[in-house]
C-alpha cells in the first residue's frame, strides 16, 4: 500500500529531493510517537513487537536518535488512527480511537490496527453513499430468535445468518493471539466483525454470537473478547452466545430426544456436531449444569479431534481455517467497493488498497 506520507511528497518528480524531505521531516517526529504511545497505554514492549523491531530501536525512534522509515509509518499511522499531518506536526488534532480491548493476557495490535484500516475505508466508500437510507438494527428482547424466524431447535449457521440478516456488515478472518477471539466495530449502519482464524470452526461460530450480543447491544465502541475476561458485559455476551446457538430448552429436548441421562464422550460429540457448537463453551456449560463430571470435563478438555474422529465424525468442527485461507473477507464492503469503482467515484488504486485490506486479492488480480 502507498504510504499516506509519502503522498504528502509526491508534488516532486526529483528523488533526491524527495528523500531530503523524508528525512528532514523524519528526524522529529518521536515526541509526537512518544505522546501517541502513552495516550493509548501500550508499552514500548507492546508497541515494538508490532512494528517488528527491537525495543531498543523504538526507544531510539521515540527520542529522535533514529529516523522512522515508510513502512513503519504507515503501521504507525494504522495503530494509532492519526493522520500524516498530526504525525509531522502540522496539526494538533487529533481524537483517541473508541476501544476496549478486553483481554486478560495482552493486546493483539495488529487487531487494533487492521480494524482501523477498515474503519478509515468505511469512511472513504460513505463518503460516497451520502443520503442512503438503512435498514436500522434489530433489537435484543425475548423474541429475537422468533422474530428472525430461527427454530428454536434447529442448529444456527452464524456466517450465513449474520450475512443474511445484518444490513452492511462484513466479516474478515486472520490470524491473531491465542488469547483473542475476535471483535467487532460499528459505525452508524456499517458493521465489521473480525474473527481469529487459528481458532477452531467451533469457537469462530460461538464468536459471531458473543459478537452479535455486542453488536445489537448498540455499543459504539470495540469489543475484544478474550477467554479469561469476567467482566459483566462480556459474561452476558457468552451467556447470549450460548443460549443462541443452544437454548436450554432446545438441550433438554436433545436430550429426551436421544434418551440421555448421562452424558458420554459419544453423546457430547454428536450433539455438539448437530448445533455448531464450541466444544470447550459446551463441555464447561454440561459441568456447571451438573450433566457431566469433573473427571468426565477432564477427559474431554483434550484430544478432542482425535476422539471425534475415532468415533466416524468430520473433525472440521475443532480445526482451524487452512493455512491457504487464514485471510480472508466476505460481507458489504466488497459489493460496494466493486460497485462505487464501476460507477468511477473510486480511482482503481483506492479500489485495490480497500480489496487487499480486506485480504480479497483474488478480486484484485
């Protein structure tokens, strides 16, 4: 992607010259780093292995000892949601983004960044949609499922449901911090929902419904969720995620359906295979509930996939994307993307910047 700075540059065509400004304009800006950094409570540690580089460089970046290079920039400028101008001084505004990024470990800023190169997107294609009129949002009550027609003992495809029903939303996969599940932003009608694409098939799904509670929750900020975090929003998202994808009167149903009184390693496979479900939510859920043992919870917290596959079931419920697919984007964004370059209110360029964020450079070549 070309560098937002190197476009306050381009008036000239002499190189050299281009690079004395670079250089010039370079060698001062590590207060401002410094300040960013501070105001939005990342340490140098955090910050430094983002950009991929030793600590003792970005200590040196900070207090203007070393100059910052274009690439670095641009991450820099994606983490902190700042413009050039404010990066080089030329202005003083600037506005810290709305995030809370719940994790009981560590942040993943390559979340925090790739989110706001998709928001920073968003605003470039409304820019273009001024006057359009949306759909509003639903809203969370006891009718919800009815009201989207679900079945209250039918399993729920999340990814197609969540396309289907939620008005300008986009969903994007990568890799992230084993600790992250994912997060979503909104922004008055647009919607993005990241998930972490080395979880399990099983876990993403149980993300999109923790994510929707969230998302029709009418938060106007980020929410990240991660698998130790106890804080009363995030226990009501998991507990609207697990009834949603399983509701306790569509598992006492499963249950007399099948003639369970107890629980077996087969039992808990099967029905988790039927509703999509997160096999550590599931487990933990039938042990708080008093259906399964704790030698029994034990027993099935490991080797998961090789007991499913033993007993004949698919296992892509406990893998993990591919590796050829870790990255990748479906959703709103695209279409409009496609449609705002084909009506020429987008230059190819901007298109091809938009698509690669969205890790759709099938579309792009």
């Amino acid at each position: 992607m070309t560098s937002k700075i190197i476009e306050m540059f381009i008036n000239t065509d002499d190189k050299i010259l281009l690079q004395m400004k670079w250089w010039l304009y370079m060698s001062s800006v590590g207060s401002r780093l410094k300040k960013l950094r501070e105001e939005n409570g990342y340490s140098q540690r955090q910050v430094a292995e983002y950009l991929e580089i030793d600590q003792s460089n970005l200590s040196k970046i900070e207090n203007d000892r070393r100059n910052l290079n274009w690439l670095l920039s641009d991450k820099l400028l994606a983490l902190y949601n700042c413009t050039p101008e404010y990066l080089l001084g030329k202005t003083d505004g600037y506005e810290k983004s709305k995030i809370s990024f719940k994790s009981a470990r560590d942040l993943d800023l390559n979340v925090i960044a790739h989110i706001n190169r998709l928001s920073a997107n968003l605003t470039i294609l409304r820019k273009y949609e001024s006057g359009k009129e949306f759909n509003n949002f639903p809203k969370l009550n006891m009718n919800f499922k009815r009201n989207w027609g679900i079945d209250e003992f039918s399993p729920v495809n999340m990814f197609n449901l969540l396309s289907y029903k939620i008005p300008n939303l986009t969903i994007s996969w990568f890799p992230m911090k084993s600790s992250v599940c994912g997060c979503y932003f909104k922004k008055n009608h647009d919607s993005i929902i990241l998930l972490n694409s080395t979880h399990t098939r099983g876990r993403q799904n149980f993300t999109l419904a923790h994510e929707l509670y969230h998302l029709l929750d009418n938060k106007e900020n980020f929410v990240v969720c991660s698998e130790k975090n106890q804080e009363e929003t995030e226990i009501k998202a998991d507990e609207f995620a697990s009834d949603f994808l399983l509701s306790e009167c569509a598992l006492y149903d499963y249950m007399d359906s099948n003639n369970i009184e107890e629980w077996s390693i087969n039992d808990v496979i099967k029905c988790e295979q039927y509703f999509r479900l997160d096999h550590r939510n599931f487990i933990g859920r039938l042990y708080s509930q008093g259906f399964i043992t704790g030698d029994q919870f034990a027993e099935l917290s490991f080797n998961i996939f090789d007991k499913a596959a033993g007993l004949g079931y698919d296992t892509l419920l406990y893998e993990s994307n591919h590796k050829d697919n870790q990255y990748y984007s479906i959703g709103h964004m695209i279409p409009l993307t496609e449609r705002l370059y084909n009506e020429k209110k987008l230059t190819k360029g901007v298109r091809k910047d938009i698509l690669l964020d969205l890790f759709r450079q099938d579309i792009v070549y």
